[in-house]
C-alpha cells in the first residue's frame, strides 16, 4: 500500500494565495514549498455555502500561479470562496534524484483519488470512473491540519464500494 501524507493549511482567500505562495524554489530543481494540492470551497446553488467546488495540483507552477489562473477564468464569479492548499512530501520517496518525477506522479495520484472519491462540483476529469492507482493496490491518503471537509484517512479503492 502506498502510503502519503498530506499537509493541509488554510484557510486562505484566493488572494492571499496569490500573494503569499509563490515560493518555486531554485532553478533547476523546483524544490519550494509552495507546490502540491489545494481545495477550493464556496457557495454552490445546490449544496450551499462550504462546497467543495474544486480539488486540483499545482507540480509544474506554484500555488499562487494556478490560482491566479483560476481567478481569470472562472473564480472571480464565485461567492465566500476559501483555499486550502495540501504539501505531500515522503522524504525518502520524493527526492531531486530523479527531478522529483516520483512525487509529481504521487500528486497527480493523489488528486486523481480525491477527484473521485469527493466530486467536487467544478471538476470535469477524473470523475466517471475509478482512477488508475498506478500498479498500487492501496493508496492511502492521510489528511493532517486544516483538511476541511475531507476524511482524515482516505483509502483507494477501499472507499470506492
């Protein structure tokens, strides 16, 4: 079973995002610490206020830079909108050894399993069908600090049934 951890802070408001976590680190490794998942809540018509709109990734640019492209396109429109951002690290598997493509597949994992699982209104991909989980027969997500609406432990495809 692949085991990650992740590490949730928020709330914060899709302009304090943009703000304040811009940390990418040095070039060429992209080791800052503002990298990962993140969960955007807001009012939804059906489901009210504290609505889980959107789970996504930020590995290829910094929290603040997805959001600023979220706020152009759709995210300026929404109402009460709150941030929570998620860092994975599993020190002895996400290394600059192999330029972190370890860890960026874990991320992607990891959002893929949340897709499913939580349906966030506003996500489109990686709803209709279980996730592959990338030759793992488990993963388990572990959820620590802010999570908001998520489970503490989440575990694929165990929670699927």
């Amino acid at each position: 079973m692949l085991k990650l951890p992740i590490d949730w802070q928020g709330p914060y408001t899709p302009e304090q995002v943009v703000a304040e976590l811009n940390d990418g680190g040095l070039d060429p490794g992209y080791d800052g610490k503002d990298y990962g998942l993140y969960q955007i809540y807001g009012k939804h018509i059906l489901c009210g206020p504290d609505a889980l709109l959107y789970v996504g990734k930020a590995t290829e640019q910094t929290f603040s830079r997805r959001l600023r492209h979220h706020q152009s396109s759709w995210l300026a429109d929404e109402e009460s909108v709150r941030v929570y951002v998620g860092r994975v690290h599993v020190p002895k598997r996400h290394t600059a050894r192999d330029n972190w493509a370890t860890w960026t597949a874990d991320v992607l994992l990891a959002e893929r399993v949340l897709i499913y699982k939580y349906s966030p209104h506003y996500n489109s991909s990686s709803i209709a069908g279980p996730p592959d989980l990338d030759g793992h027969d488990k993963v388990e997500l572990l959820h620590r600090g802010q999570r908001n609406r998520l489970n503490c432990r989440d575990v694929a495809p165990d929670d699927w049934s």
